[in-house]
C-alpha cells in the first residue's frame, strides 16, 4: 500500500511505548458494576510488539459522507436541525511525543439535548430529536487537526447506584497508525459537577488523568451567534525510532 | 533537575458503553442513512486471494452468560502473511484485502461472525514465523480498556507449538484458550472474561 500519498516521510514501522496501565482505569472498577464480571482477572501476558501491532489498518477520506462530521445535520429532515446547545468540538490527535497524528479515524457519538440515546436499548424518558442520530466521524489532516459540528448532549440517569447520572460527554473511538494504538475513550465538558461524582470517571485513579478528559471551553474558537467551542485533544502511544533496533525492518 | 523529556500522556480509556453501535456500527443499531454501510462489515470481495473461512465469536462473563453488547474488531495479514499498512515494509498486500473487519455481537444470541480468509504466517522480530493468527479487540459496556488476544487456529498444530508468543505462556494449560477449534469451513472461538478457562489477555 502506497505509504502516505502526498507525503515524502518514510512510514514509521518502531514499536510503541510501552502502556501506563496505572493511567488507564484498571479492568476491575467494583463501583462501575457491570465490570465486576467483566473484568480480566489474570495478569496480561506482556510482549513487545511485533509486525501485528505494529501495523494497523489506513481509512481514506473516500468512506466519509458530506455531513458525517456535521451531528446537527446529518439525520435531519432537509432544511431542519438537531435540538440542543450548538457547539463545535475541535482538537488534535498527538502521540506521546507531541507529534501530530495524521489520517486517524475519528468516529463519535453521544445522547441528544435531552440524554436521550437512539438506541433500542434506552428508556429513559427523555423524548427522542426526530433531527439527531447521535453518530459521526472524520479523518486528522497533516497536523492531526480535527473538528466536527454537534448539540451538547445533555446528562442522563443509568442503572447502576440508585441514583447515579452520567455526565454529558461524547464517546471517540480512533485509529492512529498501529493495532496497537486504538483507543476509545470519552469526552467531558469544563465546569460539569457530575464528572467527579460518575463511577466510570472514577475508575480512572489519578486526577490528572481524568483532567485530560475534560474539554475546555475556547471562546475564541466559537462561530458568533451560531456555535460555542471546545477543546479535546487526544493522545495516542507514541513510537520508538527504528533505526537502532537490531532486527529487520517492520518487525 | 535534568531537562524534560516533554512527553505526553496517552488519553486514558474509557468504556464503550452500552450504545457502541451508534458510533461505530450504525446501520445494525438501527441508524439508518447517515453512513451507507457499517465500516468492516465486510472483509471480502470476490478477487481476494485465499482460503475462505468463517469465525464464529462469543464473548462470555464470569457466569458464562455470553455477552449481547459487545463489539469485536480483528485485524490479520493477507494469505502471503503481508499486512495491507503503510508500516508493512516486507512486500505488497493483496490490494483485495484491507485486512480490517468490525462486528457486533448478536443483541439476541451474542454470536459474532466475521467472513474472512485465512492469513499467512507474519515473521517474529528475530526473523522466526510466527503460526497464522488474527489479533482481536473487543469492547463492551464493563470492560474499561479495550481487550487485545489473538485467535490461533486449530489445524496449525505444528506451527503453534513453534509459535514465539504462545511460547510466551507460562502455564500451558491456558494456551488452548488462544485456539479457535475448526468445523469445516468455520472457526469456534470461544473469548473468556474470567473464571478458569479465562482467555490470555496481551499487553503488546
């Protein structure tokens, strides 16, 4: 496959850094319940990566649709629109030395206005946007850059405590350049009293880490009467340089 | 003090949650016309070079009850073993094959089917082959970092033994754990969360 059209640097083929599993929220989070038995009990088996994670799969712009990064648009009825807080979520996808990740599969999705998801699967109360699907996507440009357009998705109650709300947040899952850099994770908003009190967010130990899942709100990215904007950029593995490893190329 | 190394810190994981297909497989959760079809949804077409096989995947509690929200996703080499990536230096993959497949479980049996090839042998970094083997990522509600394993397959005796990172596993006993057992054209595969037939999870 072509490495990077449009581009001279060589593809990166070193292995990435090893995970800080003490970042990441453990396996077994007793007051998220539902890992209580879906939690992997035994130690992981810990290899350095080979030629399987190491490569990854490549998305071209040719899967993306007009609207596929526009949520207040692309489930509407032609010249109608989502219900709920306009705003413009923008960033970057960095690896863990700072450099841009480009051509990352982006892909979102998150409850409506009202924390409603279009799921068979939620009840909860809140009604349905005939306007909002919930879902979009999009691919980093050379920098890593990003933005899509959306409605805040409002807080929603889930059966977990008796009374336990999540906080609003978008869901992203991304590809960066290897297996084993995909992740999925969450995107929080600045200044949310429930962040703290959710039993996902605190599965994470360190506050600093959650920290990094909270966007902030940049009121120099807005569009003036039209749309609010936040922040969120995410950071994948980074790699080692292959240039002194002793073993062949792309191993 | 030392300079910095200036590193940054990777986004710590997040679960799927429960409503996974709307982002990521939507036309199957009932999101029809945003996006025309599903991405990986389908692996094949009829120039793909190779031996086609079919996986049949579930994924189990520690009750054993399968789970019904889950989403797999797989990634495998070619039937020449090259993977279709800009960072697959050792030759060209067969451009009929992205490699790539996403599936959900069944809402109703949490049965998981993929239809794809078998791939070819990918060498280890110390030039040895390693056995055929797609690698796996499965996210659901409850698991709070997506969990990496490989799936084996059973008719591969001779080069699983010989496999570098099944070599890896210090108590024999849960190498099986990684097989996927063949009926004809189709591969069992059986993913354990925990208990004592517990799937061998990777940190890779």
């Amino acid at each position: 496959m072509p490495a990077d059209a449009g581009s001279n640097r060589r593809p990166e083929t070193g292995a990435f850094f090893q995970r800080d599993r003490n970042w990441h929220p453990p396996a077994l989070t007793p007051d998220y319940k539902t890992s209580v038995l879906r939690s992997p009990q035994k130690a992981l088996l810990a290899f350095d990566n080979t030629a399987s994670e190491i490569t990854g799969p490549v998305f071209g712009h040719a899967i993306l649709g007009e609207l596929d990064a526009d949520l207040i648009h692309n489930f509407a009825k032609p010249g109608e629109s989502a219900i709920g807080e306009r705003i413009i979520v923008y960033g970057r996808v960095l690896d863990e030395r700072g450099v841009g990740v480009s051509g990352a599969l982006l892909e979102f999705w998150q409850a409506n206005a009202g924390g409603r998801y279009r799921h068979k699967k939620d009840g909860y109360l809140a009604p349905l946007d005939p306007n909002f699907g919930g879902c979009g996507r999009t691919i980093t440009d050379d920098e890593g850059g990003y933005a899509f357009r959306t409605v805040k998705p409002g807080p929603y109650p889930w059966p977990n405590g008796p009374n336990d709300w999540r906080p609003s947040h978008i869901h992203f899952s991304v590809f960066g350049h290897g297996f084993a850099q995909r992740l999925i994770t969450q995107m929080y908003f600045e200044g949310d009293p429930l962040i703290w009190r959710c039993p996902i967010v605190r599965g994470i130990r360190d506050r600093a880490a959650v920290e990094t899942l909270i966007a902030a709100l940049d009121m120099q990215a807005t569009i003036p009467f039209d749309a609010r904007a936040y922040k969120f950029d995410i950071v994948l593995r980074g790699r080692r340089a292959s240039m002194f490893e002793n073993r062949p190329e792309g191993n | 003090m030392a300079q910095s190394l200036s590193r940054l810190k990777e986004s710590p994981s997040q679960t799927a949650g429960p409503y996974v297909h709307i982002g990521l497989t939507p036309n199957f959760g009932g999101i029809g016309g945003v996006y025309a079809s599903d991405l990986g949804a389908t692996m094949l077409n009829d120039k793909t070079k190779g031996e086609r096989i079919g996986l049949r995947i579930r994924v189990l509690d520690g009750t054993g009850t399968p789970l019904r929200d889950s989403l797999i996703e797989i990634w495998q080499a070619d039937a020449k073993g090259f993977y279709n990536s800009p960072a697959e230096l050792r030759g060209d993959a067969d451009p009929d094959f992205q490699g790539w497949g996403r599936q959900p479980t069944d809402m109703e049996t949490g049965l998981c089917s993929f239809e794809t090839i078998k791939p070819g042998r990918v060498p280890f970094g110390d030039g040895r082959l390693m056995a055929p083997h797609i690698s796996l990522w499965i996210v659901a509600r409850g698991i709070n970092i997506g969990l990496h394993t490989r799936l084996y397959f059973s008719d591969e005796q001779k080069a699983n033994a010989a496999d570098p990172i099944l070599a890896r596993i210090e108590h024999k006993v849960r190498v099986p754990t990684l097989i996927a057992e063949r009926q004809g054209d189709i591969y069992i595969f059986d993913v354990h969360l925990q208990g004592e037939k517990e799937t061998v999870f990777f940190d890779s």
